[in-house]
C-alpha cells in the first residue's frame, strides 16, 4: 500500500491570470509562482488524491446527521453572487429530477423498496436505526411529480401527478415521444405528447434490472446517447465489499446499455461500487458519473469520486480502489482485475454521498461556474466529522477536472449539526438555473445569479 502525493492545482480563482501570463509566451516564472502560492489539495480530494492506511475499526464510525427539516423561513446558504429559492416544497421524499423540453420539471418522490434480504442480525439492525434517525426509512410514493411555473417567477405554482403506482422509480429520460423510467427493477416506457401532464396508459417493460431480495443500492439513474438509440442504467452493488458473495453482484456496480430498440443489455462498464448520478461532457462526448465508495476503511477512505467512463472500463471495486489499492477484507482476491483498474478522474471527499451530477454546459449562474459539474452531496455517515451535505461544483479545463471545488449551496446542517436538508438529484432547468432536490427538506431548491 502506497500514498499518493498531492499534485500542485491551479484553484479557479487564479486560472485567468495563469491563462493570461501563457498567451503572452509560455507560462514562465510568474505562473509557477501562482501555480506554488495555492494551498495543498485537501485529503481525499483533487485528481490526485492523498490516501492514508485504511484504518479498521472493530466497531465501525456511524454518526448520521439527525433530520429535522428546515423551520419556516430558512433555506441553504447560496454561494457569493447567487440566491436560492422554494421552487416547490411539501414533496414526498423528492430523490431524482428531470426537465422536459418545455420547461416542466419532472421530480420522482422515491424511497427504497421491500428489501427482506439487505442485512440480517445486530448490525443491520443497528443501521435501520440510524436510517430511521437520518429520515432515509419515509415510505415511497412511487410516483413521479410534474412542477410547472407558469408565470415564470422561478416559483412552481401548478403541480401534477406525473406517474404513479411506480416501483421505487429514479431516474428519467425522454426519447423522442417515449418517456423512460428506470423503477428499481426494470426499465419501463410510455407514450409522451409535449405538454401532457399525465402519463397514460400502461407501462411497457423494456429491460430488466438487477433488483430482488438483497437490493442494497436500490436507485437506478438512467440516461440517454446523443442519437436516442442507447440508455445508460447507474446500478449500484448488492453489498459494501461483496460481503453478499460476488454472486450476488451479477450486472451490479456498472453502467448498463440498454438498446432503445430491442431492449438487449450488456455490461458497459463495471467495478463502480455506487455509479448514481450521469451526465454527458459537453467537450469529450464523454459519460461521466458520480460514484459512492466503500465504507469502514476509516474517516479519509474511500473518497467518492466523479469520473469519465471508459467503455468495458474497470474500476476496480469490490477488490480494489482508486486504481491498484487493494481492499483485503475481499476474498478471493482478483490480481488480474485489480491490474487493469482504472483510477477515477477526480475525488470528491471520503464518504461525501455525492450522488447528484449535472453537466454546467448552459447554465447562467455565471462565469465561476461556466464549465464543469455541479454535484449534490447527500452527507456521510460513516465518518466522525461529517462531510458532503452541500452542493458543490467541480471546474474543469477543456474535458478534464482543474482545481479545487467552490460550494455553491451550503448550510444544510444546522448549528446542533443536525440535517435541515440532504441534497440529491440535480438539474439545469430551461432558464440556466440550477435545481437541488433535497428529500429531508422535501423541497426542490432553484439557484440563480443574485
């Protein structure tokens, strides 16, 4: 086991003048200097991360955020320069959005599924206690939501039921006149006229996912291919460290494809322990994904990350993380694996949930954020000082990640350090304005230029 060493990293605030200083011929003497002055990127975090021991613990750190919900009148801390606002609140549980062309924005009021098999005996009962404790244990409303602001005031003053009698539906896509939703075990469709505000008739299966009794990570995010031949399934794994047996893992920690057509699957890319949200980079044409990892290594072990997928791309979980660093709680091991995984892009803090992915490109918040990812951190739970509960946005260059992330929602724990808000899902609706839904809050926030 080795560390890895910190890369110097320009912070966004000082790439203008480190640009400006090229253009005049060659970075040179000042933009080393610029490049030095930066702060050391924080553990756990960067392109290249700093990786401490795993530290294992005989009982493992749980320390869950209690939900409270926000008191009247409050709401996130937004960033220098922009405000946020209820877009719509008193939802059920609001997990995953999605806008359609027209503007209406589609939000699925989602929990987890009957899971009879996900943990049995003390310490599955002792993590259903602390689920209860963090608000994660609501019923689902299996419904998906339709939000329309008719008069433009960044306000949701109609509301609809989009789809309901769902199976713990999550993510969306909109293919033509096709509407898509990936339930938690299958992938399903229905007609869709621009306008609607009711889906109708029965859902059609196009694909089975990977459910059943286990089902540890239930959501299954979903996106579709420039040309509306191909969906992409998020599926995360049956266990922490496949601690369920690897048989258990069929066709889970990956990214499916889906053909649109037919309805045939394969494995597109695999060893991803948690891959939730997806977005495509503008630049590249790349998917990229935001990936939960493996807990119980400790406070700084494993950072989450986002990451360009690489087609039949490995990445290493259950056997490894962050490329060649072997988790030996798994056995039997798999050096052959472990030799070809791939070390994500990009690491977003060590148990941060960061679930919520949207690509920058047209937003109008303004020009700090003009090229990069927003992520949604829904908050840790297995680590002493909590980490993530903010939305954060990661800047790039070109098609690849450059500097540290600036926040650009914060203060979703309160001074007792208890969770007014978990955010989640993320959106760019068709005004350039960022959308967080927060399933503590049960609210959809919409952050805009100040």
């Amino acid at each position: 086991m080795h560390k890895k060493k910190s890369s110097p990293v320009v912070h966004p605030a000082v790439l203008p003048a480190v640009v400006a200083v090229a253009l005049l011929g060659g970075i040179g003497l000042r933009a080393a200097h610029a490049l030095e002055a930066q702060p050391a990127t924080p553990v756990g975090f960067g392109p290249n991360p700093t990786l401490p021991e795993p530290d294992k613990a005989l009982v493992p750190t749980i320390n869950v955020a209690k939900a409270v919900g926000w008191p009247a009148n409050a709401q996130p801390q937004a960033a220098a320069g922009l405000k946020v606002v209820r877009f719509a609140d008193k939802l059920v549980h609001p997990r995953w959005l999605y806008v359609l062309p027209n503007g209406d924005v589609l939000v699925a009021e989602t929990n987890a599924p009957e899971r009879p098999d996900d943990g049995k005996g003390p310490k599955a009962w002792v993590t259903k206690q602390f689920q209860k404790k963090a608000g994660a244990t609501v019923k689902s409303a299996n419904r998906i939501t339709l939000l329309r602001d008719t008069n433009g005031d960044g306000v949701a003053d109609q509301r609809f039921v989009f789809a309901e009698g769902l199976n713990s539906p999550f993510g969306m896509a909109l293919v033509g006149d096709q509407f898509y939703v990936a339930n938690t075990d299958a992938v399903v469709r229905f007609p869709y006229a621009q306008g609607q505000t009711k889906l109708a008739g029965p859902a059609v299966k196009l694909a089975d996912l990977p459910g059943g009794r286990i089902n540890h990570h239930w959501t299954k995010s979903l996106i579709a291919n420039g040309d509306g031949t191909k969906l992409y399934a998020g599926i995360g794994s049956n266990s922490n460290v496949a601690e369920n047996g690897i048989e258990a893992e069929q066709e889970r920690a990956a990214i499916l494809e889906i053909d649109i057509q037919t309805g045939a699957s394969r494995v597109f890319a695999s060893g991803l322990r948690n891959p939730v949200g997806l977005a495509w980079e503008p630049t590249s044409k790349a998917l990229w994904v935001s990936v939960n990892e493996r807990d119980e290594l400790g406070d700084d072990l494993v950072p989450d990350y986002i990451t360009s997928v690489q087609e039949n791309g490995f990445y290493g979980w259950p056997y490894s993380y962050y490329g060649k660093h072997v988790d030996d709680r798994v056995k039997p091991q798999r050096p052959d694996l472990v030799d070809k995984a791939i070390p994500p892009d990009y690491a977003l803090g060590a148990h941060t949930a960061s679930l919520g992915l949207a690509s920058a490109d047209g937003n109008k918040l303004s020009q700090s954020y003009a090229h990069g990812m927003f992520v949604g951190q829904h908050g840790s739970w297995n680590r002493k000082n909590p980490a993530g509960y903010k939305v954060i946005f990661v800047p790039f260059v070109g098609a690849k990640p450059s500097g540290m992330p600036l926040d650009v929602l914060n203060g979703f724990l309160d001074a007792k350090g208890q969770a007014q808000g978990r955010p989640v899902g993320l959106a760019l609706d068709k005004q350039g304005a960022l959308l967080v839904a927060d399933d503590v809050g049960n609210v959809i926030w919409r952050v805009t230029p100040r």
